[in-house]
C-alpha cells in the first residue's frame, strides 16, 4: 500500500529465506512463489467530465488446493506487485485454515471515495464484464477486501448472473456462490460481516490461554475501524479485553483513563453522527469529551499497551517505527501490516505476532461457509456460523501451535512452512 515498497519482491524475498532456513525445494519453492496468471484490465466509467478509464488486476497464484479465492480492494495505491503479494497469502490462508481453496487476489487502481454511487456501480460492474471468463463457483471466487462491501458484491453478483444470462448459462442458484460477503438478503450469509473480525478474537483468546494470561488486566490498541478493526474491537471488549485506543484513516483516539473500554457501538455511533472519530470517547453508555484525547495514527502504534492490533493497511509497522513499539503481543488483522525486517526485530525482542494469514482468515473462513451454503442451497443460522467458524479458527491455530514446537521457530515461519509444504509436497 506504501507506494514505494514493492510489498511481492519483499515477501518472494522473506519466503525464499526461509525455505533455506527450513531446506525446503528451491525449485518447487521459485515455481510456487510465481501467480499462475495475472489480468491487467481496462474499465471504462462515465462520468461528469466524460469518459474516465480504472486499471484494475486480478491475480489467480495457486489452485492446488481448489478455486481460486480472495478479495478485491478498491484503493489510489493498488498496484500489480500489491495484488501478487495479496493473491499469494491468501493461497497460504487458505492452506493454514484447511479449507478447499487456492488463492487470488483483485485490485481496481481508484479512491472510491472521489466517485458517485452510480459511478462506484458502473465500476463494480464494469470490472466484472472484464472478468468474467476467469471466475465462477469452482473456478475463482471473490470477495470484499479493502473499500469493498456486501453492496459491491450484489452489484458484482447480478452482473455476473446477467452475463451468464446472455451466454445462455443455465441460471440456478450456485451460481451466486461465484461471489462471497454478498448482503445476507441476497444470498449473503448472517455472520460473514462479522466473521474477521470474531475469528481474530478466537485467535487472541486461543493465544492468551497458551500464555497463562488475565485478560481482564490487558490493554490494546487497535488501529482501523473499518469492518474488521470494528468487530474486532466489539468482541474483544465483549470479552473483558480494555480497549484504550482506536483510529481511523484520519486519526487516533485515546482514552484518558485506562480503567474501563471503549464502549465500541456507541464510539460507531458518534463517529456516523459526526464523520469522524475524534472527540468519540464513550464508554459505559455515555461520549464524554473531557474522557480521552486526539493521537495520530503512528503514535497509536508506539502506545504502552499490552496487545496491538493493526486492522487497517500494509507496511505501518517497519524500520522507522519499530523501535519505539511497546505492545507485547500484536495480532496481524490487515494483511502484511509488519514488514519482514520489523518482524524479525520484534519477535526476536520477544513480542508475540500472530501473523495475518492465521489472525485474519476467520473472513475466508466465512466465505468458505457462504460458499457453500449457497452450493448446498441451505441457509445457515448466524449461531450455527459461529461454531463452524470457532472450530475452523481453534483447528488452525492448534495445527500451527504444534508444528512452532516441531519447527523451533515463530508463529510466522511456522505458518509459511506449514502452509508451503501443504501446498508444494
Ligand atoms: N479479503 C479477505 C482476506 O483478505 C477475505 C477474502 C475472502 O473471503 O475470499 O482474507
């Protein structure tokens, strides 16, 4: 996401190391780290000042395990780099998490903030019919990721569906399984929302029961408020964890007092009836202004808190910044928050790292549920998701648990040979 890191070449680099470190096949290690295909896509958008072209990608890297699957981001900084990398851990998600699917990754180059909602349909649509040949329900499956939500995903769906129309396909209702986080009225499922977000927090907890810890003594920081730093925060506060600071993309707050929590729904809220975050200091039922303090988005990163969690953009933690980190437990909740350098530093300074391809796959677990809900023409129950979701999550975390003893190493490099061998033996 930072312009000038090519975040690919950065993570290509950090695999290759370790598969020396671990002697695992140079050869097949070189082939696998390649994305099997890349499309570079043109989009065409009417606007007010007349005809404005989207480059947009998408990357298909592996489909040992199964379909394709990932998200597509909606952001200024997508590059092609970004969208390999992106493509690459979720094919190492996926192994971590046991679910049948490889990994893919789309990007469309566009603040989606600068355009109109019609414009914002026109260009989900748009990239869609570009798309096309590629995806479908055992071939590539996308999904919400970054500035994309269940109302891009219908948009992208009824496209799909109408194309398929026109191609006389024989319409029936797997074909909504091409597209996953759609609305829940619209063959979405109850709980995917919610699913990276609550699949962390299984994670923490799992992680804090490993370390003997007292929750109800731990203070965090969250940066990001978006869907997944959001139910992030709702359930760890749910849990007894004291959330003493959050942020968005245009500042940070923190609580004055580390005595209680945030209260997260009414932070949510104020931040929808003012626009911003800043002066959002609730807790206990009431927004108090005199209860907290404005930060910047780097000074809540430094904070002495017990856990940090990044839940916003690629590279916040790196070499300028990893110095001054004092949390001592992070759990990765974006995807490729901590750059290989300040994660070598910090884990061997002996902060514990749950890397993003175990803490955040609760949200591919969910669209593995989705999937196949709307396979199986079934509807599930948001209580029934969340036990299929806790299992997938407490499977994974125990799978990588042992094989860190077996390996000797971090929760990290454990992942990525655990998930290589899985993919490459
Ligand atoms: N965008 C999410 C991720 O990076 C979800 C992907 C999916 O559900 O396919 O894991």
């Amino acid at each position: 996401m930072n312009k000038n890191t090519d975040v690919y070449s950065q993570t290509k680099d950090e695999i290759l190391k370790i598969g020396k470190k671990f002697k695992l096949d140079k050869n097949k290690l070189e082939n696998f780290l390649e994305p099997n295909r890349i499309l570079e896509v043109k989009i065409p958008v009417k606007t007010k000042k007349g005809i404005k072209i989207y480059k947009g990608y998408r990357s298909q890297h592996n489909n040992k395990l199964g379909p394709y699957k990932g998200g597509i981001r909606f952001h200024q900084n997508v590059d092609e780099n970004e969208v390999k990398a992106l493509s690459l851990w979720m094919t190492l998600k996926c192994a971590i998490a046991n679910l049948p699917f490889g990994g893919g990754k789309g990007g469309i180059i566009v603040n989606p903030k600068e355009l109109s909602e019609s414009e914002l349909e026109e260009l989900s649509k748009g990239y869609i019919k570009k798309i096309y040949d590629i995806i479908g329900p055992l071939k590539d499956i996308p999904a919400p990721d970054v500035n994309t939500n269940a109302k891009i995903m219908k948009w992208m769906t009824d496209e799909y569906i109408s194309l398929a129309n026109e191609k006389n396909k024989k319409i029936n209702r797997t074909l909504y399984s091409t597209f996953t986080g759609k609305p829940i009225e619209h063959n979405g499922l109850e709980g995917r929302e919610e699913a990276t977000g609550y699949g962390g927090v299984i994670i923490l907890e799992e992680v804090i029961k490993k370390l003997g810890l007292n929750k109800k003594t731990l203070t965090m920081a969250i940066q990001g408020f978006g869907n997944v730093g959001f139910y992030f925060a709702k359930f760890a506060s749910d849990l007894g964890y004291k959330i003493t600071a959050l942020s968005d993309s245009k500042g940070a707050i923190l609580k004055t007092s580390k005595e209680d929590s945030f209260d997260i729904p009414l932070v949510l809220e104020c931040k929808k009836k003012q626009g911003v975050l800043a002066g959002c200091y609730c807790s206990g039922g009431v927004c108090d202004i005199k209860k907290g303090k404005i930060i910047s988005n780097d000074e809540l990163l430094e904070l002495p808190v017990d856990i940090l969690v990044p839940a916003a953009l690629e590279n916040v933690i790196n070499e300028n910044n990893m110095h001054k980190i004092k949390a001592k437990i992070i759990i990765e909740m974006a995807n490729g928050p901590i750059t290989p350098n300040a994660f070598n530093y910090l884990s061997k300074k002996g902060v514990i790292i749950v890397p993003d391809i175990l803490a955040n796959s609760g949200g591919v677990a969910g669209s593995y549920i989705e999937w196949k809900q709307n396979l199986e023409n079934k509807k599930y129950k948001k209580k029934e998701v969340f036990t299929m979701l806790e299992t997938i999550m407490k499977k994974a975390f125990s799978n990588l648990w042992h094989a860190k003893e077996k390996y000797k190493t971090d929760l990290k490099e454990t992942s990525y040979v655990y998930a290589i061998n899985k993919i490459i033996e």
